[in-house]
C-alpha cells in the first residue's frame, strides 16, 4: 500500500512538471515579451505535428525535438 501511494504522487509530481514547468518559455514577438504556458502547448498539440517549423523557430530548436515533446506531451496525457 505505502509504494502505491508514493507512485501515485510520483506521477502527479512527473505530470505537473512535464506540463508547466518544462513547457514554459518567453519570447520576444514584435517587441513584446510572450510567455507561454503549458496548457496552450497542450491545447495546440495537433498544430505541434501539422507544422512543427514554426514552433521550431519561437523555441529555437530543431524539428525532430518537436516532435519529441509532442509525444512526451502525449504519453503524459495518457
């Protein structure tokens, strides 16, 4: 029962920081600061694998690390 408990625990702890505090970033657009949250990561997840160039760029990172975080994103909500 104990190891029960702290698995579930371990997961809300694993689920809240893969969903706000990895997915948080800041980027200048037209000269004002943007923040980004998680929940509109996970909102936008079918326009992470349509066109991932864009988020790309905002993020500055490479395609295929998009598509990583996508299916991170996807296993966490499963």
């Amino acid at each position: 029962m104990g190891a029960g408990k702290f698995l579930s625990v371990l997961a809300g702890i694993l689920t809240i920081v893969a969903t706000y505090v990895l997915s948080w970033e800041a980027f200048m657009f037209f000269f004002v600061r943007v923040y980004v949250g998680g929940i509109g990561l996970i909102k936008n997840l079918p326009d992470m694998f349509t066109n991932p160039d864009a988020y790309a760029t905002i993020f500055g990172l490479d395609t295929w690390v998009i598509y990583i975080i996508a299916v991170v994103l996807i296993l966490f909500l499963i």
